[in-house]
C-alpha cells in the first residue's frame, strides 16, 4: 500500500485516473463481471449454463444480459429446434477488447495500492 503521507506526482496520478476510466461501469456490477469473465474463458455457454453457474433467476440473468449487450460486450444467438432453441451467449470482440482494459486497469490500482 502506498504511504498515506506521501503526495501523487501528477503523472502518477494520470496514471490512476487512466486506470480507473479502463473500470467500465457495464462490466463493473458484480453480476456482470462474473458473466463477463465466465464467457471470456469459454467461446459461448447457453442461458441455462450461465444462470446454473451464477445462480440467477431467469430474468435477472436476462437484465444483466441485456445491459451488457446494450453495452456492446455481448451478443446472443438462437440455436437448434426452432420449437424450442437454445440461447447461445458470447463476448463480442469489443466486449473481449473491453473485458482485457478493465483488467488492465484493475491490475494497475491493485498493484499501485498495495
């Protein structure tokens, strides 16, 4: 942790600034980072996947679906039967660009403050 006496040059605390702004507001959201970070280390995982693995009920899942692809981080897809198909989620290569930035600038306050 950095010592509380001592004052920020103002390029350090550029840097900070910086690394805040990478903590979008769309990924920030606990539930959402979960989301984001479980479809960055797959290619896509069903609804009914991702509402196992986070606990959601179905439409709080589709509330946080819905504001990350609202965001552009997201797309979701019908599959198979058309009767009853499934729901197919992935990132989208900004969402991966954004995901990667926000974890840049974790990375940064993390190691800049401990």
């Amino acid at each position: 942790m950095t010592d509380k006496s001592t004052k920020l040059n103002p390029r350090e605390l550029a840097a900070d600034l910086d690394a805040f702004e990478k903590l979008l507001p769309a990924i920030h959201a606990k539930v959402r980072l979960a989301i984001v970070s479980l479809l960055a280390a797959n290619e896509s995982l069903s609804f009914i996947e991702l509402r196992g693995a986070l606990g959601l009920t179905d439409g709080n899942l589709a509330a946080h679906l819905r504001a990350l692809g609202d965001a552009g981080l997201i797309r979701q897809r019908k599959t198979g039967n058309p009767s009853k198909p499934t729901t197919l989620v992935s990132l989208t290569a900004g969402g991966r660009r954004a995901f990667t930035r926000y974890l840049e600038g974790l990375a940064h306050i993390i190691k800049r403050h401990r």
